[in-house]
C-alpha cells in the first residue's frame, strides 16, 4: 500500500523504523532531541526512544562526529546530524582521516557502520556560510559512500540502506526539498547503493541531475517536450558509487548528454561525470557534453542576486539546445 508524504516525513519514518528494528541505533547532534531539529526531521524521535538513544550535543562537530565514530567502531550504529552541510568542515579531519580511513588501516576488522546527515543547498536567502553543497568534495575520498536523493521514496530507502551499511555514508539532504510530496509504500523496503533512477524516459538528450536539479530537469524536459524534444532525466541517487551504465545505456539511444547540479561548476561532481562518459562511451557521444551548475562565487545574501547563481529550467533547456545545435 502507498500513500504520498514528504521528504521530511520519509526521513523520520525511515529513522524511527530502524530504531524500532534495531536497538543499536542512535542519533546525535545539536538540537535533534527535544527541539526535533529546526527542519522538524527528528521532530517526535526524543520522546519515543528517550535521552539515551537520541542524544543533543554541545556545538562541536569535531566531538560529536568523533564520538560517533567511536560509536560505530565499538558496535552502535549512529546516525549524526550536522545542521547546515557548511558545518561539516568544521569535522573534516574526523571524516576525512578518520571515518574514511580507520577500517583500511586496521586490514578491514573494523566496521564503521555510520551515518552522517546534512542539509545541503542554497534558495533560501541564507548567503555564504549556509548554502553550499560539497558532495564533489567527499566523493574523492576513498572509504566514504556518498548518498543524495530527492524523492521520498528514494530517501526513505536510502536511508535505511545506510543505516543497515557497515561502512560510512554520507547521507547530503537538500533544505528545499523536504515538502517535496511522493508516493511511498508503507511496507520495509531499502535501495541499493550506485543503482540510478531514470525518473523520465526520452530519445533526444539525456540529462543527469543531481538532487533538487531532478525537479527542475523534469520541469525542463516536460517544456521542451512541447517543442518535440524528448529528453531522458536520470537521478543517480547516489554521488559514490555512481551508476555509469544506467548513464551510458541511455546514451547509447540519445547521443547528447547534459548535467545538471547546484554546486560549483569548478571541480562540481559534473566534471567527474563528464569525464568519466567520455572514457567509457566517447562513440555514444554526437556532440560535447554540457554542465549546468552553480556560479562560481560565494552564494550571496541578496535573493536576486542568489536567484542568477542558482541553475534554474531555463539554463536546463539552452544546455539542450546547444547539444541539439552541434
């Protein structure tokens, strides 16, 4: 049986099923407790499970991703929330040469089954410091599962495969979509890691996009459409591991290829992306590969001017045209 709810929703329920299923379980960070988080994700979770298994921390993401790391070495399996993805750099030595690295460097007797979760991405006139996506970033760090989905269904089941992992994930949430509404069944079920979604089917231009860039290259692909162009979206679902033969099948049949994502274009995960099309099925291609992605500038304050580094449809569909002009 389905029913439609919320990305916020999905994450709560998935987060309280496996609490419910394993009592290992636990959540730490600031303000997930009794406020519930200030995006209501962990809203309800302190009164059922208690101090003990959901647990508000001083505002050190070092300490309390250090202390969730500890944790998941010696047999919990935490789930930790840093408030705004920005933060997370305050952590980057706990992640980047510990989580990461500690189960390499024991020869493998160690599990890190540990989640983390971060709120991801700009459009709320929220500027520099609370904006940002960095899944390019930890994608290149060997030992980290990197982990972005966008629609109820796909969260709910990611989530749970995460949590379920004994690896590390990090597990990015974008802050403008957690009312986006989806159907989701109410059975258990999970999502593998590196499997995509090909959320349209067309036969002209496939276009990869990235978290809240699925909304928006489906909002494209259905206007263009109206034009006679029929583009194929796929969501990876998944920053690391990432779906290349979903990618390239879909290539096989349109020959042009865009991508799509909010963060920096310098460096962005769309480069890796590209690059990697390229060296596998350079024959698929008929024209260069496009990239629409975030300015590359500090997210600015001002509404207006956060609205022309933002990609929005319309730089969706000229990246379109332009592989259809080649």
């Amino acid at each position: 049986m389905n029913r439609v709810i919320t990305v916020k929703q999905a994450l709560t329920e998935a987060m309280r099923e496996e609490m419910e299923r394993d009592e290992s379980v636990i959540i730490m960070g600031c303000d997930v407790g009794i406020r519930g988080n200030p995006f209501g994700v962990t809203k309800g979770l302190h009164a059922e499970f208690g101090d003990e298994r959901v647990r508000d921390t001083p505002i050190s993401e070092a300490a309390f991703t250090g202390a969730g790391l500890g944790a998941a070495a010696t047999g919990l399996r935490p789930i930790i929330e840093i408030l705004y993805s920005d933060w997370i750099t305050i952590a980057m030595d706990q992640i980047v040469n510990q989580v990461a690295k500690i189960r390499y460097m024991f020869g493998g007797t160690i599990d890190v089954p540990l989640v983390v979760r971060a709120p991801v991405g700009a459009g709320g006139g929220q500027a520099a410091q609370h904006s940002q996506s960095f899944e390019s970033w930890f994608s290149h760090v060997p030992g980290l599962i990197v982990v972005m989905p966008i629609t109820p269904y796909d969260v709910k089941g990611l989530l749970k495969t995460s949590v379920r992992s004994n690896n590390p994930v990090l597990f990015f949430e974008h802050k403008r979509g957690y009312e986006v509404e989806g159907s989701v069944p109410t059975g258990d079920y999970t999502i593998p890691f590196g499997e995509a979604d090909v959320k349209r089917a067309g036969s002209d231009v496939t276009i990869v996009a990235i978290s809240i860039m699925v909304h928006r290259a489906l909002a494209a692909a259905e206007e263009l459409s109206r034009e006679g162009i029929e583009c194929e979206v796929i969501d990876p679902r998944t920053i690391y591991p990432m779906d290349y033969d979903t990618i390239l099948e879909s290539l096989e049949k349109t020959n042009r290829l865009v991508v799509a994502h909010e963060s920096n274009r310098r460096s962005g995960i769309g480069g890796e992306i590209v690059s990697q099309v390229i060296e596998r099925g350079f024959y698929s291609l008929d024209a260069a590969p496009q990239i629409v992605a975030g300015l590359n500038v500090p997210m600015p304050y001002s509404r207006a001017l956060e609205r022309l580094v933002i990609p929005k449809e319309e730089r969706i569909k000229d990246a379109v045209y332009r592989v259809l002009d080649q």
